[in-house]
C-alpha cells in the first residue's frame, strides 16, 4: 500500500465558547470542514447516541473514513461498545486516552493487556494517546510503559510533554530522543504546538515562530518513522487540535486572542508542506 497522510479536524476545537454563548451547530461546522478539504474529523463516544448521529452526518460529507472516534475508559471493558460502535461507522481509528492516573507501572498491567486483547479484535485500529490527566500523563512513566510493552501504539500529542516537563530552551539532546522515542512508536499525530509554559499557543505570531518549527521538526521525524515502519500501512493521521479556552489563550474580554479556525488550516497547511517534502525524498525544510 502507497503510504499517505490524512488530516482530521477535531470537532471539540471547533467550539467557540465565546462570551456571548452562540456556537455553531454541528452540521454547520462538518460543511465548514468538508469545504477546506480536510478528510476527516475527531469526535468523541461519550454518548454513543449523539456519536451516531455525528458519525451519520459525517458520512454525508465523505469525512467518515478518515474520521478519529475518541473514548476515555476507565476499565478494560468500558473499550467493548466503542469498538461496536467503530465496527459499525467505521473509521481511521480509535483514540484511547486512558482515564485512570496509576502510580505504578504493575497497576497499568492488567489494563493495557485487556485493551490489547481487544483491540486484536477490533476492526478498527485502537491507540494510546500520550495527554494529561491520564495513565500517560508523564512523559518518563510513558517512557517506562514503552519498556514494559514495546509495541504500544500510541497517538502522540507532544505538547503535553512539553508543557509538562517544561522542556528548557534550546530543547536538550536528551529531550530530543525522548520524543523521538515516544515518536517512533506513534501511529497517529495530534496537531498543536505548546511552550513551557503553555498547552496551546497562536501558531500565527511572530514571536513563536521557534516553537513552531520545533513542532514541525518533530513531526517530520514521525512521518520519517512512519515511512520507514513497514507494519503500518495506514495513512498516517494527522489531526488539527486548536482547542478552545481555557485551551486557547483569550483576552480580557475572554475572546480567542486569533481565528483558530483559521490556525488549524494553517497548521494542516504547513504540516502537509512538510509532508510532501519528506515524501520527496528532500531535507525536509520548509519555512513556517
């Protein structure tokens, strides 16, 4: 199979939650992502009546396949009618953020394995994200899981590792080949880029161009890693995560401090930019 490269649009991101209520409806944000050419979308089965519907009206708009259906158990079982559910809708894969927070890595045990076994059965692709407040909130405990179970797959959201552990700058060596390592077992990408102090900064100003090429760096040594994994024979995903506040910086007024609409077709732009270098066999730098 040609390996390839999708991008997904997080429907949580395209919340608004600005200070006078209004939001957009669903429909309304799906032929937002369907007309800027997106190919899927990221949704959650909390409630697997409204993921239905959601999964109905995406289909209708071709972002089906690729979409990203996102879960949050708590035991191993709990993973059992998000797989029916991708069964039946279908889907790119599964994003499984474990909603436990063990101290131990025998206490992940038990949990990893069932989900394993499941996943063997699943139709649909099932990964691990690294994110906060979950089993790997950390990256050295993550690091940790990685020994103990080498061929975790994992969807890699960098910037709660950067965040987390406040990477000093310039990003060490030693940082580096921890994130390449987290890299290199990931078979799927979330887009946003963090500083040290922040989850989620504006993408479109000057003064964090750095970061944002620090990301871009980063993700092309995923998309190298990805090419260079013959077991993966799936496009390899990649989903825009601009989040809303308290994600997104705002101002007094409590309003977005940038259009993250906007941003997040940036950021798929650039990404893609340095998709198509890598898979032509270039350096790889392309400006941000």
């Amino acid at each position: 199979m040609t390996k390839d490269m999708v991008f997904t649009q997080s429907m949580w991101a395209m919340e608004l939650r600005a200070p006078d209520g209004v939001e957009r409806s669903i429909p309304e944000n799906l032929d937002m992502i369907a007309e800027a050419g997106f190919d899927g979308i990221s949704g959650n089965c909390i409630d697997l009546v409204k993921a239905a519907d959601l999964a109905r009206a995406a289909a209708e708009r071709g972002l089906a396949a690729a979409a990203e259906w996102q879960c949050f158990p708590k035991a191993v079982d709990d993973l059992k009618p998000v797989i029916e559910f991708a069964a039946k809708w279908g889907g790119h894969h599964i994003c499984l953020q474990a909603d436990v927070r063990p101290r131990s890595l025998a206490e992940c045990v038990p949990l990893l394995e069932g989900w394993h076994r499941l996943a063997e059965e699943s139709p649909v692709p099932v990964w691990i994200e690294t994110h906060r407040d979950r089993m790997t909130t950390d990256l050295y405990f993550t690091l940790d899981l990685l020994d103990a179970f080498p061929d975790m797959k994992l969807i890699a959201d960098l910037s709660h590792f950067l965040v987390g552990r406040e990477f000093a700058w310039p990003i060490s060596d030693e940082n580096h080949a921890y994130i390449h390592r987290i890299l290199d077992n990931a078979w799927a990408l979330h887009g946003r880029v963090a500083s040290r102090e922040q989850v989620q900064i504006e993408i479109s100003f000057p003064q964090h161009k750095p970061l944002v090429n620090q990301f871009l760096d980063w993700w092309e040594y995923g998309m190298r890693s990805y090419l260079d994994n013959a077991e993966n024979t799936r496009p390899l995903s990649f989903n825009c995560e601009l989040g809303p506040r308290p994600y997104a910086i705002t101002n007094r007024d409590g309003l977005d401090t940038t259009d993250r609409w906007l941003e997040a077709q940036q950021l798929r732009d650039l990404v893609a930019a340095r998709w198509n270098t890598v898979k032509a066999g270039k350096n790889g730098s392309v400006p941000a």
